[in-house]
C-alpha cells in the first residue's frame, strides 16, 4: 500500500511539473434544477480559463431567474453567454446607487449593475438582464412613477470592455439602464430591446444599435453620450423608438460631455419627444461640440421644423459614409465580429 501511494504522489508530482493539469471545459451548461454543469452564471464563468488561446467558450444558460449579480472579469476573454430563449432566461438583480458600502458612503452608480463585463470579445445572446431595484423596492412604481424610496441609478448592464455583441436580448431597468463605459470599446446591440428612463443609454464608448427597440418608462432622456473628441458615439440604425402610456416629455439625448455624439438613421421615433429634439443639459457652449445627427427617421416625434439648431440633418453623402466597418475598423485591429 505504501509503495501504491508513493506511485501515486509521484506521479501527481510529475503532472505538475510538466504543467499537464486537467484542461478548462470550452462550453459549458447553467441550470436552475441542477441538471447542467452548474447552478449559477458566476460558477460557469469562474470555472472557464483565462486568456483563453485556444478560442471561444460558450455558457449556455436553461431557462429560468437567475438572482445574481454577475461579473465577467477581464482576465475572461472569448466568452458568449447564450440563453435558451430571450424572455424566459433571465438574470436579475436589485441594486441602486444610494445603497450603503458598509464604509459610511453608498455603492454609487458603477457599482448598481447586474452585469459588469470586463473582459473583451463577450457575446451576450437570446437572454433578459434586469436591474428591478425600483419596483423591488416599489412594487406601485409603474402605477406612481414616483420613487418614494430614494433610490438612485441603478444599472443593469455596466461594460468595460472592448468588442462586446448583444444580440436578440432585452435591457430592462430604470434610471442609466445601460452603461457603455470604456472610451477606447466597440459594441454592437443587434436586435435588442432596451428600456429605461432618465438617460438610460449612457457613456462614451462607440457604439452601433442595429434595428433595436429603445423604450421609455417615464419623461426624460433616451441617452446621455461623453464622446472623447474625434471618435464616433452612438449610431442608431433602423431603430424604434417608444414610449409607455402617459409620458409626455422625452429627449432623444443630452451631451454628458462636450464632443457627445449620437446618430439616428433611418429610426422611428414613434415617441412624444420634444420638437427641440436634444437638451443641452444646461451648457450652451455644447452647442459648438455635441454632434446630434438625424437622416430619414419617420413618426410623430421625428419632425425637424422644431428641432434644436445646434442639431443637423445629415446628407445623403455622409449617411452613406457612416458605416459599421469605418466605425469598428481601426489601424491596428479590424474587427470583424459584428458581420
């Protein structure tokens, strides 16, 4: 017996010194009722290796609420997180900025989200994240559309990361909805809907929404863009926007910083949006740098005859030069993930 376990501790020792250790599984499955790899999204995405050399891994995730708070760190790169179906995988949870950090001050609104993604490359498709810590704590909220609890933003998905893909999901949550955080990323929003109110499309990455439903839950901003200066911002293309029973005032953004950009092409604005169109958020020297660009949108909120005169109608020519690849594409990295 001793000379069988003496085999054995060598043979362990020698695994470890040539580095063979059992191999990070490259897909693997999420379920509630325990019938998959593992029970929670955060186990799945814990277990997958890092810098991932060899390709893509794929979490694929059963149907069903999924009560966490999700982080894919930036160590964790390549991931699709792929639901069964878009209404019925759902991740969710409940935190707002004016929470208490346990150290005398609040967690703020960067950390309100329910997804954070850190690390590049993710795809997120065919699921529903949630941020619900307005009606969680206000059950009556869509009745009053009043916050009575002081609650503060409240984010649902924060990204930080470069070439992220959403596709075929829905964004639920209330104020800053969807945080698109990282200056130098590229993200695509492929058919997604996205519901908020104020300014609950924010942030100064680049950004493409292809045929997406942007949708409000109350009168205020659809988005809130901080271009850095030169790069491109929000491009909106084929998109719809909405609103619920009630609203009576909506912008179709504010500059959040000076060299905002947002772009809507071909969109319908199906929404009661202000004849002004845009806000300067107070700051008329906006006017100079915010660039908020519309061609061809159509609905009762897209008339130009009262929109702001710091905001233009773009022509033909430059429509046509406002592309998805001249706005991913850069010198040192073409990325072709959203073809």
């Amino acid at each position: 017996m001793k000379r069988a376990a003496s085999l054995i501790l060598a043979g362990l020792i020698c695994l470890a010194a040539t580095g063979q250790t059992k191999p990070s599984p490259s897909e693997v499955t999420v379920a509630k009722d325990g019938s998959g790899d593992f029970t929670t999204i955060q186990e799945a995405v814990n277990a997958l290796r890092s810098f991932r050399p060899e390709g893509r891994a794929v979490i694929r995730v059963r149907n069903g609420v999924y009560e966490e708070k999700v982080v894919i760190p930036a160590h964790k790169t390549d991931i699709s997180l792929i639901g069964e179906s878009r209404d019925s995988t759902i991740l969710i949870w409940h935190d707002h900025a004016n929470m208490p950090d346990g150290k005398g001050s609040t967690i703020g609104t960067f950390e309100s989200y329910t997804l954070k993604v850190e690390g590049p490359g993710f795809i997120c498709e065919d699921m529903t994240i949630v941020n619900d810590a307005m009606t969680y704590n206000n059950p009556r909220w869509q009745i009053t559309r009043k916050d009575v609890y002081n609650l503060g933003q409240a984010v649902a998905v924060h990204i930080d990361a470069d070439r992220v893909v959403f596709r075929n999901c829905a964004l639920k949550g209330f104020q800053d909805t969807l945080f698109t955080g990282n200056p130098e990323g590229r993200e695509l929003f492929d058919n997604c809907w996205i519901e908020g109110t104020v300014d609950f499309i924010f942030g100064p990455a680049t950004v493409w929404f292809r045929q997406c439903h942007l949708h409000a839950l109350s009168d205020g901003y659809y988005t809130a863009a901080s271009t850095p200066e030169g790069r491109f911002g929000y491009i909106f293309d084929a998109c719809t926007f909405t609103a619920a029973e009630g609203i009576s005032k909506l912008w179709l953004g504010r500059p959040w910083r000076p060299f905002a950009q947002v772009v809507l092409k071909d969109c319908l604005i199906d929404a009661p949006v202000d004849p002004l169109g845009w806000n300067d958020w107070g700051d008329p020297a906006t006017h100079k740098t915010a660039r908020f660009w519309e061609y061809s949108c159509s609905g009762k909120g897209a008339g130009r005859s009262g929109r702001a005169a710091w905001s233009k109608r773009i022509s033909n020519g430059r429509a046509r030069k406002i592309t998805q690849e001249k706005v991913f594409t850069r010198p040192a990295d073409k990325w072709e993930t959203y073809r």
